[in-house]
C-alpha cells in the first residue's frame, strides 16, 4: 500500500508540474511586459527629449517666432479645421491634412500645439518632464523658463 501511495504523490506532482511550468511562463511574459512599460517613459526622457531640444535649439528662433505668431493670427482657421471653439484650441501633431502649420513647426515635430488669442505653446514633453516652446503675440505679456529672443520662450522643467 505504501508503494501505491508513492505512486499517486509522484503522479500528480507530474501532472502539476507542467501547469507549474505554463504559470512561471505567464509570469515572466508579464513580469517582463512590466519592466517594458515602466522603462520606456525612461527611453523618451534619455533619447527623445535631448533630441526635441537639440532641433529646438538649432532652429532659426525669429523663423519659430513668426511661425508662432501666423499660427495665433490663423486661430479661427484652426478651429474650423480641428472642429474646436473656445478660449484656446488644441492641435495634435502629425495631424492629416494640415496645410495650416507652417513647415518650420512641423519639421520641429512637437507633440500637440496650444492656441489662443496671445500665444501658441508647442508641447515636445508633457507628465514628468516638460519642454515646450511658447512663442506670443506682439505686445503681449511672456513668461517661460528660457528667453530665446523677444517674444519666444522655451519651457523647460
């Protein structure tokens, strides 16, 4: 009787063993889809943000100012194009069929752009870490973190 039960310990530890096997596998997929996740706002923050600053700061900034300040005159344009009203509108970047952006802004590939009647903010980095451009209307009131020249700022924390 003592083999018989032998048998039956070593019979189903066989069969545990392979569910043993699928469940450490799902694990380690999961564990590792975890470490993926949380590695890559790491990757954007070590590789894209020295790359968005790098275009930001070798752009013509009176070329980004006079862009910035077309986009604030074009407002209602914007609007009628992204089917948004109000105080400020809100364009995502790369946007299908934007003719209204002037080439400069896009070849500065910036995530998504901020109008309103004074200022356009130009958002490469938002959560953690932001870098911005907020370039203003003639006359209006700046603020940012870095003067770039008259009327443009960068943003940066």
């Amino acid at each position: 009787m003592a083999e018989d039960s032998r048998l039956t310990d070593a019979d189903s530890d066989a069969k545990t063993r392979p569910a043993c096997r699928k469940g450490c596998s799902v694990y380690g997929v999961v564990l590792l889809l975890s470490i993926g996740a949380c590695g890559l706002p790491f990757y954007g923050i070590l590789f894209g943000y020295p790359l968005a600053r790098r275009r930001i700061e070798n752009a013509d900034h009176q070329e980004v100012l006079a862009a910035c300040r077309l986009m604030i005159s074009k407002k209602a344009d914007y609007e009628r194009f992204v089917g948004e009203s109000g105080e400020r509108v809100t364009v995502d970047f790369p946007c299908e069929g934007d003719t209204l952006t002037p080439q400069i802004i896009r070849d500065l590939k910036p995530g998504y752009a901020v109008i309103d009647s004074s200022s356009v903010l130009l958002v490469f980095f938002g959560g953690h870490v932001h870098l911005g451009l907020r370039g203003y209307a003639e006359g209006a009131e700046e603020h940012g973190s870095k003067k770039l020249c008259d009327g443009l700022w960068l943003i940066h924390d």
